[in-house]
C-alpha cells in the first residue's frame, strides 16, 4: 500500500473528514446566529436554536482535531478508547437533546428530564467503555435504559408539546425527532459490535461510521434547520447584492 493509501484508511484521515464537517456546521451556525429570523421560528427562539448548535458543532470540531492528532487516546484492556469522543458527547448530545425540546416548545421542566437521561446514558456509557466482565455489561444495559427514557421523552411528551405549534415547526420538530431516533440507535450497535463490545467491527470500521453519524447529526441538523428557516435564501441575496448578480426573472 502507497503512504497515501493507507493515510486514507487511516483514523487521522476520518478525523481529519470530521473536523471539516464540524467547522462548516459551525459557521453556517454562526452566520444563523446573526440571522435568527426565520420562517419557522425568529427572535430568542431562532437564537437560542441556532446558539445550540453552534455550541454542540464548535465542540464537535474542537474534538475532532484532537483527536487528529491522537489526543486523549488512551489503550484499556487491549482496545483504544478517545476519551475526547465522551467529553464532546457529554457536553453536546444534552444541548441536542435541548434544541428538539426547544423545537417542540416543551417545558423547562420536561426538557431538563430529557437532557438528565441523555447525561446519564452518556456518561455509564462511558463508565461501561472503560471496564471490563460484568460491570461492562452491567454498564451497557444501563446506559442503553436510559436511552429508552430519552427515546421516551422525545416521541411522548415532546411530541404532544409539538402538537400545538405551527404547521412548520411541527413538520420540522418531527423531521429532527425521527432522524434523531434512527441515527441514535447505531451508535450503541456499533458500540456492541466495535472493540468496545464483541470486537466484529474493526476500530477503523467503528470510528469511520461514528464520526459519519457524528457529522449528520450535528451538522446535518444545521443544516436541516437552516433550509427550513429560508436562512440559504437570504445568503443567496446576499450574494446577489454584493456582486451585483441577479437570476432571470427578478
Ligand atoms: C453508548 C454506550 C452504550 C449504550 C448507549 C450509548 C449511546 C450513545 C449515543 C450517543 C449519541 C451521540 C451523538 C453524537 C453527536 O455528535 C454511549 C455508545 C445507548 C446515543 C448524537
């Protein structure tokens, strides 16, 4: 295999991808953040949204280049573990969890119930990734109950909260939602079957597909919620009116 062959099979490289992905969420964010009004939601609820996920991508990114460069790997029981992957987890699957509750317009109170199982699941996830024997599996099945009650949460309560908002805010709660349901649930599979479960799936084959579902559901969030709030219309007119372009028919 040529140098460059097997850098791109490497787990730098699919970092490397990684860190890429997260910095455009970031910015698209950023520039949603000086934008906030939308189509489906304005003021301090497009803000707080877009300032979510410019927090959950800026520390996605900010890992994802650590872990470019190998920081935070460490070997237990003969398989790597990046730690950094379950700190920037930990940090931004709650503010995740808290934009769809935002979405949704649910309570204070149910959005802090929601976040506080996806800690929880995130961090005896952790706990289960890092021993061995019966606590791992202990661990595991822990980790993956509190996942229920998050599942719970967003397709209950927060459904029937989304129930009574407008038409497109309830079309694209239940978008984020239902795409967060089904690219949630592979992330424990791949964790069953990675090094840091059964061993099937080699830790280039797991960590590929984690940092692609990572990518999706941070960025492919963005930029969902970007479409749906018109924000690349108004870049578009931007465009035009700087450099002075406009289409047929304007
Ligand atoms: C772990 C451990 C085993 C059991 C379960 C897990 C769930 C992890 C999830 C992670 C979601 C991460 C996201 C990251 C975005 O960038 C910790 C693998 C249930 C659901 C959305």
């Amino acid at each position: 295999m040529t140098g460059l062959a097997a850098f791109a099979l490497s787990k730098s490289f699919v970092y490397g991808v990684g860190t890429v992905g997260m910095v455009g969420g970031f910015l698209l964010m950023v520039y949603g953040l000086r934008n906030p009004d939308g189509r489906v939601l304005s003021g301090r609820s497009g803000r707080l949204i877009y300032g979510l996920l410019a927090w959950t991508t800026g520390i996605a990114a900010l890992s994802y280049l650590g872990m470019t460069f190998g920081v935070g790997l460490i070997t237990v029981n003969g398989h790597e573990v990046e730690n950094l992957r379950y700190v920037d987890w930990a940090l931004t699957t709650p503010a995740l969890v808290g934009e769809i509750g935002v979405l949704a317009g649910a309570s204070r109170r149910t959005v802090v119930g929601a976040v506080v199982a996806d800690f929880l699941m995130i961090v005896v996830g952790y706990g289960a990734t890092v021993t061995t024997g019966a606590p791992k599996w202990l661990g595991f099945v822990v980790s993956s109950a509190f996942f229920v009650v998050l599942g719970y949460y967003l397709v209950g309560p927060f459904g029937r909260i989304a129930a009574d908002q407008s038409f497109e805010r309830q079309a694209l709660f239940e978008k984020v939602r239902n795409l967060t349901l089904a690219l949630w649930f592979v992330y424990p599979l791949v964790w069953l079957l990675g090094p840091s479960g059964v061993g099937i799936v080699d830790a280039l084959g797991a960590a590929a597909v984690v940092t692609y579902i990572d990518v999706t559901a941070k960025t492919g969030y963005g930029i969902l919620l970007a479409s749906s709030q018109g924000l690349f219309d108004s870049l578009l007119d931007r465009t035009e009116a700087t450099t002075g372009q406009s289409t047929p028919g304007d």
